[in-house]
C-alpha cells in the first residue's frame, strides 16, 4: 500500500511571462494549453480509481509546470474551486502548487485559503543575486525572503526548489542556498541539477560554447553536500533530480550530458559511499595496509541497499579497486536506521565494529 501519493494536473507556462534561461515548460509538460475543468476532473478520477481502492494514506492534488499564483485570480478560483470539492468530500487530503517567489502576496494567499489549500512550492532555484540575474528569473533574492515569510505566516506548509549548476553558480553558492533554505526552515525541498532542454536561451548558450554544463561527478558532488545539509536540518527531500518522465524521450529534448534518469541515487549511493570510505579510513589508520585479507561486512537496511551497492554497482567497483585487501560482503542489517551505514571487519576470526 502507497502511504502518500500526488495526483499532477499540469499547467504548462500559464501565468508565467517570463522565459528563464534554463526553461522550456511547453516542451517538460508536451502540452501548449491549460487543461480545462472537465480535464482537471477526468484527471482526477481517473487517479482516484487506482488511489482509492489502494488504500492509499495521503492523497495530495498538485497543480505543476507553470506558475499556479501568477494565473489571473479568477483561473486560480476554477481550478482551486475543483480542488477543494474533492477536499471536502474528502477523497484528497491536501491541496499543493508551485508557483514563483515574485507571485506571491496577501491577495493570493488570502484566495488560497478560502480554498482550503494546503502547500506552496517556490521556484527559488537559487540565492545567489548574481545566478539569478544571469538566469534570466526577473527577481532578486528579496523576494525569495519575503515570500517564503509570507507564505509561513499564513501557516501554508512551504517547499522550497533549489537549481544547481545555473549560470553563474559554484559550490559556495550552491552550499549558501542550503544553508539559507536551513534558515528559512521549509518543510520540504526539491534538488534540481541544471539539464540543458533544447530551445532555451541555455541550449543557445551551451552551443555557443558561453555555458559548460556541470559534469555528472560535480553535479552529483554539488547535490550531496546540499542534501546533507537539508536532511540534516529535518527537511524532507521529496525530490532529487527530473523523473524521465519529465522530459519527453526525443533525441533532441536535452544537450550536453547533463540528465540521469536515476540521479537521486546517485546521491544517495555518493553519501553511502562517503560514510562508508570515513569508517574505512580509521581502519586502514589503525590497522595500517596488510598483505592478507581481511574480510568486511558493508550493512545497510533493505531500504538503502541498493544506495550501499550504488547505481550500476559502482561503489561495488570503487571499493573493490581501492581495498583489494579486503573481502567484501554486502549485507541488509534492518535494525539500522535510513541511510544508516555499517562496517564490521573480521581479522583471524575477530570481529570488531569500525
């Protein structure tokens, strides 16, 4: 049974004049208009009649792709009306959109509230003034803090998106945007690596040579430390990286190398690996490097397993070339917490945890 499930109704660029440079919503969402309220319905059922039958906990109607608060009042009120009726007779739980920090203000939060909407997720994609002007967002940084207060203050639970690998950006920058997200204190977060989607302004750039797309080990590199700094902080990360579904599967949807259909594992098994690697280096400073083997039990739960293992085995690879002196076996150990790792050694039939 699916605890918490998202029923998406896409509104593709709709209440949203500006183009930033790293977006072609018409092309993420294949569609060129809003959908209509009969479509908004037929969508609906059509995820309730597989939803309900589940048994499923949590059921969240989400309005994505364009800037839900930027719609005139009126559309807003359509749309939010359908929502609350399923609200009502309680076959959703919660009511969600993601809109704009420059669309935001008491006008729209109070018609958010007569409609009984639960969450806002803003756009932020970065802090940085600078990587924000060169995106082509149209805001500065103020009006990321000023909505996200807003937004609190009228008790909404909040979401924060974060790009990563914009123009402009660096580590430091990525590593400021945590910690100003910590600040803040969202109750959720998404984790987007930049991806060049052809017909932007950032495809332009890429192929006039202005804009070198992240690779995958700084991409990932990048994400992990941020992710530490979320989660750390209790802030749930519901997204790393684009679903495949996100991007249609023609060959000229996205350039340079820049999409991995399972990037949050990559993370993941990046953080594994990491904690992993820090267990390892007391052993190998202890110990110091011997000439026979010594045997190595790897644990995770059967949740992260496959973070332990890593995307395509490579931290299977990684650290079988780099401790050749050990025998590893990777093993579930349930008692351990999510994205809990443990390394047990065995020397001469003595065990010790490291």
């Amino acid at each position: 049974m699916k605890k918490h499930a998202i029923i998406p109704i896409f509104i593709p660029h709709k209440g949203c004049p500006n183009d930033c440079v790293f977006c072609n919503q018409r092309k993420i969402t294949a569609r060129t208009a809003p959908p209509s309220e009969k479509e908004v319905r037929n969508t609906i059922e059509t995820w309730l009649s597989t939803l309900e039958p589940a048994g499923t906990d949590v059921i969240e109607l989400a309005f994505f792709g364009g800037s839900f608060t930027g719609l005139p009042l009126e559309e807003q009120s359509a749309y939010l009306s359908i929502a609350k009726e399923y609200k009502d007779k309680r076959r959703i739980k919660k009511i969600h959109m993601s809109t704009r920090p420059d669309y935001i203000d008491e006008t729209i939060l109070n018609n958010l509230k007569k409609y009984d909407a639960d969450t806002i997720e803003l756009g932020v994609q970065s802090f940085d003034d600078e990587v924000l002007r060169l995106s082509g967002r149209g805001h500065d940084s103020a009006s990321v803090y000023k909505s996200c207060r807003l937004i609190q203050e009228y008790d909404f639970e909040l979401g924060i998106q974060l790009m990563i690998g914009l123009p402009g950006d660096t580590l430091e920058k990525d590593i400021y945007s945590a910690q100003e997200t910590v600040k803040i204190g969202p109750s959720i977060a998404r984790l987007y690596p930049t991806v060049i989607i052809s017909d932007t302004q950032l495809h332009h750039l890429y192929v006039s040579g202005q804009y070198t797309p992240l690779s995958e080990e700084d991409a990932v590199h990048r994400t992990k430390e941020m992710y530490k700094i979320l989660t750390k902080a209790g802030i749930n990360i519901i997204r790393v990286g684009l679903k495949s579904s996100d991007i249609l599967s023609d060959e000229d949807q996205t350039a340079g190398g820049t999409f991995h259909p399972a990037f949050r594992q990559l993370v993941e098994g990046a953080i594994a690996r990491e904690q992993i690697e820090d267990q390892l280096k007391e052993y190998v400073t202890l110990k110091g490097r011997s000439n026979g083997k010594a045997k190595a039990d790897f644990y995770a739960n059967r949740r992260c397993f496959s973070n332990l293992i890593g995307n395509g085995g490579r931290n299977k690879k990684f650290f079988l070339e780099k401790y050749p002196e050990l025998n590893i076996l990777y093993k579930v150990n349930d008692f351990l917490q999510d994205y809990q790792y443990e390394v047990k050694i065995k020397e001469n039939d003595n065990e010790r945890n490291i």
